[in-house]
C-alpha cells in the first residue's frame, strides 16, 4: 500500500498553478500534501488535510475523483493522472490513529445541529474547533445520514463513520441525541428558549422524486433512496432490471446483485452513463449489463412501457425507483420491458 503511494507521490508534477486544486470543490491543497507526504511529514500533512476538511477520510472513498482533482491534473491529458484519492485515504486513515486530542477551551456558547449527515458533520466539527458546544440531533439511530444510510458498505465502510464519530464527536465533547425528530416532542423554539444561539437545519435529501408516470403506486414499486436504507428488508427476485445510470443507481445495482438479484439491467435514459467511469467498470466486472436510450412511460403489473424497442421475459417483477443527488431516476425491474 505505502509503496504504491508513494510512486503516486512522485508522478506528481507539482504544478506552479495546480489544476487540481482547483477542480477540488473545497480546494484541497493537494500538491502541499503530497510534497509534506514525499518529506516524510505524514503528521502535517494529515493535519493540514483535516483542518481543512474534516471528512477527508470519507471523501477520499466516495468524492468523484474523476471528475474532480483526478480529472483536473495535468497527466491525464496524455495518461493516467495521480490518483490522489489513494494518498488521500492513506494519509488521512493514517494520520487518524493519532487524533486523540480533547475539545477545545469553551466560549460559553450553545449550538445545535439539526440532522448528522455530511453537512451536520462538518459543521459540528468546525464550530467545535472554536469553542462551541455543539449538540447533534439526529433522527436515526446513528450518525452519517446518506453517508451510512444510502451509500452501501462497499463503497463507505461504516467503521469509517464510526471512527469519526469516535475521534471528532465524542472525543471533543460534542453530544449527540439520536432517534430525536425536531418538530415532534422537541421544537425549534424549545432550543432556543434552552439557549442555543444559533441552529443550524441540515436534513438531508431524503425524499425522493417522482417518475411523474402511471404505475408508480403499485406494490412492486419502491423508491430506491430507501432501498439503499435497508435492503436487507426487500426482495428483488433474481431478475431485475435499473433504470437510471447514475453513481447511485450502480450503488442499487450493486446491492441488488450482492442480495440476490444476479440477472441485472442498468437502463440509462441517454446514450451513455451518467455514473463515473470508475463505477460503471465496477458494474460491469460485477455482472451488470446496460441498455441505452430507455425511458419507461408506464408501469404496468406485468412490466413496464418504453419508448423503445425492448423485450424481456422474467419470473417475477420488481421495480426500484431510485433518486439520486444529482436527481437521477432509477428503478429497478424483474419482469418483462414492452415496446410502446
């Protein structure tokens, strides 16, 4: 591991006007990072990739490399760029082990973080460096939201999740209060009446888009956001078709496929995929095939409608519909595709 990281390290070119940084969307000071790393500074650079974002560890998994810091460098106009996703992951993982420092001196002052995803975390973090003292209300039983509940273990291992709940929650004194729901029992002006000075309301993207096509209500159907939540408490059937192509429609396909469904079909609605090229190879190897240009415009008990020609005989049905971040619809079927 150490040593393939390190012949990443020195492919670097260390721009004089980095490209990708700026395809870094918090601008990562990458090439200060990799040079910290090439001297043997593994703790600064560590340090200097957390403070700058707390969920280095995360992101180094899950960012789309591709299109972002990898996809800016300059190397991979003719070749291969430096895939500072694996520094980035061994540095911070590493660099992990030693965060073991306690809060930080209180300024006296109370916040409260409404919903523990991405944006909660971070926040929470942040505000902790300066002395606040931070209070997570989250409405599941533990902390991540889409980070553990709609991106699967393959991709985002959870002791991920764990160790930073450990490290950067417990450890510098902020609180959390799982299974709480503002709004019921406890509301937006009981925080501030216990003096909370500022609230911030992060609560995720959790509901999903409809097809806004016929058939959507019936008991094959479900939403794949959810599905994501809990697949355990569904079964596709062996057959099963996606529609959708984007990074978490493969993150659905993939599931599906690890549960049961091994006869799987990502439709992508355009003549491409919309997921990363990473993905989609991951996809590919793990035995789902693709269709391209297909729109379902209506879902039937026997299976769906497309605009184009299609025919597919199965056992069972069942359909997935999955919105992804980028409002990417994906639905999953196991039965037959009918031409329009």
């Amino acid at each position: 591991m150490a040593l393939h990281v390190m012949d990443e390290a020195n492919r670097c070119l260390q721009c004089k006007v980095p490209q990708c940084q700026k395809g870094c969307p918090i601008h990562t000071n990458i090439p200060v990072a990799i040079r910290l790393l090439k001297e043997n500074k593994l703790n600064e650079a560590g340090k200097m990739l957390f403070e700058n974002n707390p969920l280095t560890t995360v992101c180094s998994l899950v960012c789309n490399h591709e299109k972002q810091c990898e996809g800016h460098c300059v190397l991979g106009r003719k070749g291969a760029p430096v895939h500072f996703s694996t520094i980035e992951n061994y540095i911070s993982t590493t660099f992990a082990e030693q965060m073991t420092a306690g809060p930080a001196p209180s300024n006296g002052m109370k916040v409260a973080i409404i919903g523990s995803g991405p944006a909660g975390l971070t926040i929470a973090i942040i505000l902790q460096r300066y002395g606040y003292n931070v209070t997570i209300f989250e409405g599941k039983d533990k902390i991540g939201g889409v980070l553990r509940y709609g991106i699967p273990e393959f991709r985002l291992p959870k002791s991920v999740l764990d160790d930073i709940q450990y490290r950067h929650l417990e450890l510098k004194g902020i609180k959390i209060r799982p299974n709480t729901l503002i709004g019921g029992a406890i509301g937006i002006e009981d925080l501030f009446r216990d003096g909370y000075k500022a609230i911030f309301v992060g609560t995720g993207v959790w509901k999903p888009n409809s097809l806004h096509i016929k058939g959507e209500t019936f008991g094959n159907v479900h939403f794949g956001i959810n599905y994501l939540n809990n697949p355990d408490s569904y079964r596709l059937g062996n057959r099963v078709i996606v529609i959708g192509a984007g990074n978490a429609a493969m993150d659905v396909a993939r599931t599906a496929i690890r549960k049961g469904s091994h006869d799987l079909t990502c439709f992508s609605i355009t003549k491409e995929v919309a997921a990363s090229h990473y993905e989609f190879s991951y996809a590919q190897l793990e035995g789902v095939k693709f269709e391209y240009n297909k729109k379902p415009v209506e879902i039937t008990d026997d299976g769906v409608y497309s605009g184009i020609l299609l025919k597919m005989k199965t056992a069972a049905l069942q359909i997935l519909m999955e919105l992804t971040l980028s409002i990417q619809q994906t639905v999953l079927l196991s039965q037959s595709v009918r031409d329009l």
